[in-house]
C-alpha cells in the first residue's frame, strides 16, 4: 500500500504555500485519497481473523497486522506528508481534520499490533511445543510454563488484559490441546493395535487433558494471591466442556480395556488344553471380541462433543452386555415402579420386567455353563453366587406380584361387572331440569379395562388365570363395543343440551324428562352383566334422535324471530334530509319535520316485523304441545322469554338511535341551517334557540313515543292484549312504551342529546355578541339624538366625522364572515349584516338630512346679513 505524493513544488515556507490556491487545492486532494486509502485499509485489517483455530493463527493474524500497519505508518511520517499536514493546517482546510481523525485512528491500531506482537512473541515457543512437541512429556511440561506466561503477559499487556481477548486465546490454547490429545490416542488405531499399549497411549491423553486443567485453576489461585485486581474468572464452560468430554471418553475407553481384559484372563489359553470342549472356549472368546466390535465400527467421532449422547448409548449398551451387577443393580433400583413396556398394564408388564432381566442374566451363566472349569474359576464362582440371588429375588418377586393380582381379580371382578351402565354427575331437579342435572358418563371402571388386559398378557406369560377373569376377557370386543357406542350417545345428549338456552330447556321440560325416564334404566338397573344393554342403547339412540330434531326445528324459528327483532333493532329513526349540490340547507322545522315523516314510513315496516312474531310462537307451541292457541301453560315462560327479548330489543332501539342522533349534533357537518336577525333591540336566532329546543324535545319525544305501536300480550300468552276501556269514550291500548320510556339509558341518552344542542346555540350565540358593538346605532333613540346634536350647532367637520363613522360601519359589515359553523347547525349572517348597514345608512341619510337644514339656516342668516348691510 503506497500513499500518492504531492506532484506540487514544496520547497517554500509552509506560510507562503499556505497562500498559494493551487498548492492547497493539490494538498487537499491528496488528503482526500490519503484519508479514502487509509480508511479502507484500516477497515480491512479490522475485519482480518486468525486462518485457523490455532494459537500459532492468533500471532501470526498480529504479524501481518503489524507488517501492514507500520508500512503505512512510516509513509505518514514522510517529510513532504507531514510538511503537506503542516501546509493545509496553515491554509484552515476542511479537509485537515478529517485526515488527522483517521491518522488517529491508524497510530492506535499500529501501536496496538506491535504491542501485541510483543506480548505473543513470548508465547510463540509455548505453542509450537503444543503443536509439534515429541512425545507427551513435551506437552505436560509446556503447559505449567505456558500459564505462567500467559499470566505476565495478563498483567503487562495493554491489550491482552480483558475477557474479550484473553478467553479466545485460551479457547485456541484448549483446542489444540485437545488436537494433539486427539493424535495420541489415535482412535482409528485404537482397538487394532495391543491393548497394553493402546492404553497407554489412552493414560498419555487423558494425562495431559486433565493436567491442562489442574494447571489453569492452580495459576487462577496464584493470579488472585498475587494481589492483581484482575483476577482469572472466564467462563469454564468454553475452555473445558470440549476437554472434560475428552476426559470422560479416554476413561470409557479405559474402562474398556479393563473389563476386556479381565475376561480374556477368565479365558486363558490353557484352558483349550483341559477343558472336554475346546471350541466352546474360542466362541466365548469370539463372543468377548464381539463386545468391542461397535468401537472398531464407530461411524462418528466419540471426542466430538456433538456426538456425546451417540456415544453413551454405545457404553450403555457395553456395560449391560458385560455386568451382571449392573442387571442386579436395575432390578433393585425399580422394583416399585418398574419401567414398562408400550401398552402393557401394570402387573403383567412388571412381570415381564422381570423376566427380560433375568433372561439377559441366564445368557451369561449359560455360556459359563457350558465349560466348567469357568464356574470353578475366581470370576465364575463370584458370578454364579450374584446369579442365584439375583434370580432368587426376582421369582419371589414375580410370584407375590402374581399371587396379589389373582386374588384381587377373584374378588374385585364381579363386584365390577354390578356396577351400572352410566353414571350421573349431580341429582336432577325435577321442577327445573338444567344442564347441570342432566350430566351423565359411562360407568366402566378403568379397573375393569385393566383386569381385561391383565389376563390377555397373564395368558402370554403362561400364568392361570381365574375362569371368570378368562370369561370377562373373551367379551372384551362386546364391552368395547358397548362403551364406545354409549360414549357416542352421551356426547351427542350433552353437545344437544348445550345448545338449549334457558327458556329451550324450560320450553321442552317435558321431553327432557321422558329422555331422563329412558335414561334412568342406564343408571338405575342395568348393569354390565345385563342382556338388554343393546337394546337400551337402540331407545337412547331414537329418543335424542327425537329431541334433536324438535330442536333443531324450534332453533330455525328462533333464528327467524332473532332475524326479526334484529331488523327491529338497526332500524333508523333519524333519517335526515340529504343534502343536494347547490341546495341549501333544511331549516329546521323542515329538518324535524322530514324526521318525522321518515319514522312513520319505517314504523310501519317494524310493526309488521313485530306481528309476524306471535304466528312463529304459535309454530312452535304447535311443535311442543301439539296445540295452536298462543296460550297454552306449557309455553307460558317461552312466551314471556321472547317477550322480555322484544323490551330489550325496544331499548336498544331507542338508545342507539338517540346515540346516533347525539354523534350527528357533534359531528362537525351541518345538517340544518338558522339565520342571525336583528330584531331591534336584540340580535337573535331564526327560529330562535327555544324554538330549536322544543323541536329536537319534540323530536326526541316522538322517537320514545315509537313503542307505543307495539302492543303487550296477554299474560302467559303471545296474543295482543285488546283495548281496555276504562272510561265511556276512552280505550287504553297495553303498549311498551311505559316501560321503555323509564328506562335510565333512554332519559340519560335524551338529556345528554338536549344538552349537547343546547351547548352548540349557546356557543352560537356567544360568537354574535362581537355585533353588539353597533348596538348603540339602534338601541339609542335616533330622533332624540340629532336634536340633541343639531342644538348643539356642530361645526361641518363634526358632521363629516359622523357621517365617515357610519359608512365605515356600513364597510365593515360587509367584510364580516356572512357564514358560521358550529357542529351539525349552519349559521347564515347575511340578513344580520344587511340589517346593521341599512341602519348605518339610515343614520347617514339622517345627518345629511339635519346637516342640509343646518346649511340652509346658516344660508339665509348671511342672506339676512348681507341684505342689512
């Protein structure tokens, strides 16, 4: 990397250059690429890493920094560099600081790579020794003397003193640690080779994984006596995890070696020589071979820690091939709660525990058997002695397991088969059934299940099991059969009556009650030995079948009247007049008045939508009582529901309505439009505000007054109640409006609408008090005021100042916003302002008039005085 000179003469003075435009304007293009080409490289040697996980990587990553960063640094200190420096700061250029920012930057870097090469250049013979040293005495003895230098460098390093730094190092420090225990242990050799110096090589490892560790945690000790307030504290989990895995490897392999050659001692060659069959010991010790056969085939890497479960199992399944201890060990370890096999039940799968315990125990005494002299040997007595009491326990173990289970079955099994069909969750009310009083469950006890199972697997095991038991088990395909079928009944009866409302489950009592009578033999006789469950079945099949299609029928003409009030519900009864381009506003008699005349055209459509209720009720009386009044008893609560639904559905129409008409009055759109008049001597609205008062109460009042047209029924019918006459001539109609019209939400809604206008007018108002400043030109008395002012004989110029007032206001006026806006109310100010000019003016045609007589008068008294003299 070469910087680019100055192509400019720079023998001068630095002051003299400082002056000269082209010597600066070169300079600075050269500061410019000498800033762009310093950056860059400083970019990229930041983002160099070490090639290689290597702590040699590590120096040289430093080496080449340093290399790059001196080269460039010395080209800095060149003369004509620095004289350039000189020359521009001399010259107040911009571009002096940024290259100084960067030149900064460079001096830091640079001064941190050699000190870093330094410092690392003390560990470089550490890590070749690591990397290359011969033997594994070169790796035990390098690593105590490698931690005591890093510890110096710890300490004096400017660089090297921090987490940040240090770890990494120590991370690459225990990667090629462990690199070169991978290369002594050599596991593809391993397990081919003499065991005695394959474990050798094995201790060499395992040696130098767990010196590596004892060493690091004495210098953290030292590092902390020392006193030095930085103490060794990096995270243990990522410069041993990998090692202790190593570490806990080499010793499985050693463990290996152990347990392989003590059965090939068992198995000595003499023994082919006194043993009566010779062949019988080679496939023992082909069978010895055949236990380390999976290391000699390892598809993966054991010392990688990725694979540290792949290799566990590989050592589980060993040690179970080659300890019966460990046999004896489970069996002990589970005995309560014994580890069971996929679907089998609790008794039967202990047992069969048991015995695939005690079979992997006899494979290994059957061998031994085979050739005497093993059982004669140390190990084979010592084995035959664990075999007998291992086996010992486990007979009396399944023997008290099966004895428990047979007499429990024996007593247990009839007194299940007693048991009733279904059980119920809560007692049923007679009076008013609910959902919770109609909960019923299959009543087949899981003990029953798995007694059934028990004696399948019981059978397999080749135990007796007891006749009734056997029995039972045969009809376990009936049984299944009869639970699922009565599972699926329930769940349709309980999803049936979870659709049923209140009034639905009061409205069909009676055929509730006669599928509860059904239901009761299910839960009162039959039991699991009866032979009419079928049949029982069959009944509770057809009677839901036979409720839910009632149900279903009545939920169709539910949903027709819910359709119906809803309709009711939504229904507008503010319509409003809707506004047409180049049209003006409704004022607003006319807006209340279209109002009105909309909500009879849509009371009607409701009314009708209201009748067609009682004709639905009386389908479905006709549905449940096989009646077609409109009074029967049986609906008397149906009807009052749907009743109670329609005073609801009548509020909500009414509330959301007046809020609808309350969102209008504060929207900012105007719907209607008033006129501000001078109405002498007050400026007033036209209608006036109390006027615009009574028609929105009016309004509001013929809103509520719409439930009058929907007429109450009978009590405990869904027949209109006729005109009662309670005078001669007078007839009262039985309507909801004196219900609805109490309700707290409507008057809390209406006064809440009355106020909101109100608050608009009065704002309105408000605003027209700015005219009252002409106030005086109408509220004073004009006759009175210009004879008071022509007795004061003013002079001509005083009338000119009156007259210039008043065509000022009559100007004035003019300019004035002739349309305010307030929410939903248009305020026109135009007849307002015509009224204050023609006042204006009239008071100036008045002056005129006074000051022309006043003229005249002056005009004959000099004719007088002329005349006279």
């Amino acid at each position: 990397v070469e910087l680019e000179m100055p192509t400019v003469n720079l023998d001068r003075e630095v002051a003299l250059l400082a002056t000269v435009p082209s010597v600066v304007e070169s300079l600075e293009s050269c500061a410019m690429t000498w800033k762009k080409l310093i950056s860059r490289v400083l970019k990229q040697q930041l983002r160099k890493v070490p090639q290689g996980n290597s702590p040699l990587a590590e120096i040289d990553l430093w080496r080449d920094k340093n290399t790059v960063l001196s080269d460039l640094t010395a080209q800095t200190n060149l003369p004509e560099v620095q004289k350039a420096l000189k020359i521009l700061q001399e010259a107040e250029s911009e571009h002096v600081e940024e290259l100084q920012t960067v030149l900064r930057d460079l001096k830091k870097y640079h001064l941190e790579a050699l000190d870093n090469v330094k410092f690392l250049s003390t560990l470089e013979r550490h890590f070749q020794n690591l990397a290359h040293g011969t033997g594994s005495d070169v790796v035990l003895n390098t690593i105590p003397s490698l931690l005591n230098a890093l510890k110096m460098v710890w300490v004096m390093s400017r660089h090297y003193n921090k987490d940040e730094r240090m770890v990494p190092l120590m991370k690459r420090i225990s990667w090629q640690i462990s690199t070169r225990v991978y290369e002594v242990v050599d596991l593809h050799t391993l397990f081919i080779e003499d065991r005695a110096a394959a474990t050798k090589r094995v201790t060499e490892g395992k040696t130098i994984l767990e010196h590596w560790k004892k060493c690091y945690f004495t210098a953290c000790a030292q590092v902390e006596e020392s006193g030095s307030e930085r103490y060794w504290k990096f995270d243990l989990k990522s410069l041993f995890e990998n090692t202790d895995h190593m570490t806990a490897v080499c010793q499985d392999l050693l463990d290996i070696f152990q347990v392989t050659e003590e059965l090939y001692n068992v198995f000595i060659p003499e023994l082919t020589t006194v043993t009566a069959n010779p062949q019988r010991i080679d496939e023992l010790l082909r069978g010895v071979n055949e236990l380390i056969s999976p290391m000699k085939e390892l598809r993966f890497d054991p010392f990688n820690i990725i694979n540290a479960r792949n290799w566990k199992l590989v050592m589980r399944q060993f040690r179970e091939e080659v300890s019966v201890e460990n046999v004896e060990q489970m069996f002990v370890q589970n005995l309560e709660d014994p580890p069971l096999y996929k679907n089998h039940p609790p008794v039967a799968g202990a047992i069969s525990w048991s015995r695939s315990l005690f079979y992997r125990i006899k494979r290994t005494i059957l061998r031994f058997q085979e050739v005497e002299e093993l059982l004669t040997s140390e190990h084979g007595k010592k084995v035959k002695q664990i075999y007998l009491q291992v086996a010992k326990k486990m007979k009396e173990y399944e023997d008290e397991k099966y004895e428990e289970w047979r007499e429990r079955t024996a007593q247990m099994l009839p007194l299940l088969l007693k048991d009733h069909l279904l059980t119920v969750s809560s007692v049923a009310e007679e009076s008013v059934p609910t959902k919770k009083s109609t909960c019923f469950a299959v009543n087949f006890s899981p003990m029953l299940q798995e007694m059934i199972f028990e004696t399948k697997y019981m059978e397999q095991l080749g135990l007796p099991v007891p006749e009734i038991a056997r029995y039972v088990a045969l009809q376990e395909d009936r049984y299944l059969r009869y639970t699922g079928r009565l599972t699926s009944v329930l769940d349709c009866y309980h999803k049936l009556m979870e659709t049923l409302t209140e009034a639905e489950t009061k409205l069909l009592h009676g055929h509730i009650q006669e599928l509860l009578r059904i239901f009761k033999s299910g839960h009162k006789r039959l039991t699991w030995n009866s032979l009419g469950i079928g049949e029982f079945i069959v009944q509770c099949t057809q009677a839901i079948g036979k409720l839910e299609s009632l149900v279903h029928q009545i939920h169709n003409i539910s949903e027709d009247i819910s359709s119906k009030l809803l309709f009711m519900e939504s229904a507008n009864l503010f319509k409003f007049p809707l506004p047409k381009i180049g049209h003006e506003l409704p004022e607003p008699k006319a807006f209340f008045d279209h109002i009105k005349c909309e909500r009879a055209k849509d009371v009607a459509s409701l009314v009708t939508k209201y009748s067609a209720i009682p004709p639905l009720l009386i389908e479905v009386e006709g549905r449940v009582a096989n009646t077609y009044t409109g009074r029967s008893p049986k609906l008397a609560s149906y009807y009052a529901y749907w009743e109670k639904r329609i005073y609801q559905v009548l509020i909500q129409l009414i509330v959301k309505n007046l809020q609808a008409f309350n969102a209008a009055v504060l929207a900012n759109v105007p719907l209607l439009q008033i006129k501000a008049v001078l109405s002498i001597p007050e400026i007033t609205f036209q209608p006036s505000a109390s006027e615009i008062d009574q028609m929105t109460a009016e309004s509001i009042q013929d809103c509520v007054e719409v439930t009058k047209h929907f007429v109450r029924w009978m009590h405990g019918t869904c027949i209109e109640c006729p005109p009662q006459h309670v005078r001669k001539d007078e007839a009262v109609t039985f309507n909801f409006y004196s219900d609805v019209s109490q309700s707290p939400l409507i008057t809390e809604q209406a006064v809440l609408v009355t106020q909101n206008i109100h608050e608009v007018l009065a704002s309105l108002s408000e605003y027209l008090n700015q005219w009252n400043r002409y106030d005086l030109r109408w509220k004073s008395d004009k006759s009175t005021v210009l004879e008071r002012f022509a007795a004061e004989k003013p002079a001509c110029v005083t009338f000119d100042e009156q007259l210039q007032f008043y065509m000022k206001v009559a100007q004035e006026v003019t300019q004035q916003p002739l349309i305010k806006e307030e929410q939903f109310i248009r305020l026109h100010l135009a007849p307002l302002a015509l009224s204050v000019q023609e006042n204006a003016k009239g008071w100036m045609t008045s002056l005129g008039k006074l000051l022309n007589e006043s003229a005249r008068e002056e005009l004959v008294r000099l004719q007088e005085e002329i005349q006279v003299g």
